[in-house]
C-alpha cells in the first residue's frame, strides 16, 4: 500500500505537530498572563507602600537613616530634618515641571553634625538656572525641611539619558556622587546616601517651587493579563475549530 492510499494516516504527523506547537503557545501564553497577575499585586504593594509613607506623620531623620541602613528602602518616607544650606554647591537636575523646562534644585544641606545630604529644593526654569536671578529664594541660616526620602539611584538608568554634564552643572540623572564632588563640599565631607525632596513650603520669592515629586506608577497589569488569557482563549477557540473540520473531512 502508498501513502496516497491512506490520506489519514499520512496528515498524522503534521496534526501531532500542528497541536503540539498550539500546545507550547497556549502554555507561553497562560504563563504570561499569570506573570502579569503576579506583576499585578507586586504593583498594587508598591502603590499602597508609597501612599502610605507619602501620608505619614514625617519621622525624624535619624529614623530614615537606620531604614536605609537596614533595608536600602527609603523612597517617599515622610521626613523633617534641620541644617544650613550651601547655596554655592547647589547642583541642577534637568527636568520639566507644569509644562516648563528647567530644573530641579539640589542643595547640600549641612547638618548639625557637620554630614552633608542633598535636598532637592525644588523647580526654577531654564532662564533661572542662575542662582544670582533668584537671590530672594537662597534662605541663609537654619532652616527645617519636610519632605520625602528618596533612593539613590544604582547607576545610569538608561543609554539613552545623556552624560551628566558636570563642568556646566547640568545634571540628566542624579549621581549623588558627581552631584557631591562637584559641590565644592569641605574636603573628607561625608554625604548621606540618599536624598531628599523638600515638600511645598513656599520659598522666598516663590523659587525653587517645591513639592515637585513625581508618583508615576501606570498599573495597566489587569489589562495585559486579560489580554494574555484572553489570547489563550480564543486560540483554544481555534484549535476546536480545526479539529473539528478534520474530523468531518476524515
């Protein structure tokens, strides 16, 4: 007997394969949707620790200091500390705020201890960079700052920021330690490891606008989720379909 004298039997293999390639998609396709479900609660934590640490009382400094210590975590914890600020040091972050370009102030404040941590004073626009056009907003003295914790970052975020520009203080990632060295700070300062953005208290003058931290955390996991499971779903839909119509022509 030939092969072309039994069709059925010939179409076997390529059936088994054709189902075993629907199997592995279907499978992919399940997991991405579970890894979404689980990206989904990771998110939905992430949200609820950070609403709750934006919207506690603000803990003293030393109580942040052993947070990071312990955990490396301090992002958007709630936090008042007091020191002199070194206006001439300050280091500018470019950045766009209610739709204008310019930058974020960051000042080494220096504690009582003789420690330096940068603070992060706010948004003054481009043609402010100068801090001689906005004199009024350098507060001389000991002032009380409240505002939220920040993490370092690790390390560039990305190739595609541009090099920090250190010799025209202008800055396209915060490198706390470029933004230290680079602010004429006493020889052997010591630097806290992370930062801290002062919150909306209005500064003399109006500038640097504080308050100016950014939550932007889209949580769009549901949707891909079901996007995946539903894929799964219709490309079970499918494989019926054609199982179906090969019976009927068996």
């Amino acid at each position: 007997m030939t092969a072309a004298s039994h069709p059925a039997r010939s179409g076997a293999p390529r059936k088994a394969l054709a189902l075993g390639l629907g199997l592995i998609a279907f499978l992919a396709l399940i997991g991405l949707g579970t890894w979404q479900v689980e990206r989904l609660a990771w998110k939905e934590g992430l949200i609820e620790t950070i609403d709750r640490r934006m919207n506690a009382t603000p803990v003293p400094l030393a109580e942040v200091e052993e947070q990071f210590a312990a955990s490396g975590d301090v992002d958007y914890v709630a936090v008042t500390l007091n020191g002199t600020f070194l206006h001439q040091g300050e280091r500018h972050f470019f950045t766009t705020w209610d739709g204008k370009t310019g930058y974020s102030v960051y000042t080494p404040l220096r504690l009582a201890d003789g420690r330096f941590v940068f603070v992060n004073r706010g948004f003054v626009p481009y043609e402010l960079k100068d801090p001689a056009k906005r004199a009024q907003g350098e507060i001389p003295g000991d002032v009380t700052v409240t505002g939220l914790a920040r993490n370092p970052l690790p390390g560039k975020p990305s190739m595609m920021v541009p090099d920090n520009d250190i010799a025209k203080n202008i800055f396209y990632w915060k490198d706390r330690d470029a933004m230290a060295a680079s602010a004429a700070l006493p020889a052997n300062a010591v630097v806290l490891p992370f930062f801290v953005d002062a919150g909306k208290t209005l500064n003399p003058g109006g500038l640097p606008v504080g308050g100016t931290t950014m939550v932007d955390l889209p949580n769009n996991h549901l949707q891909y989720a079901l996007t995946w499971y539903g894929l799964a779903a219709a490309l079970v839909g499918v494989v019926a379909v054609w199982l179906r119509k090969n019976r009927k022509a068996g």
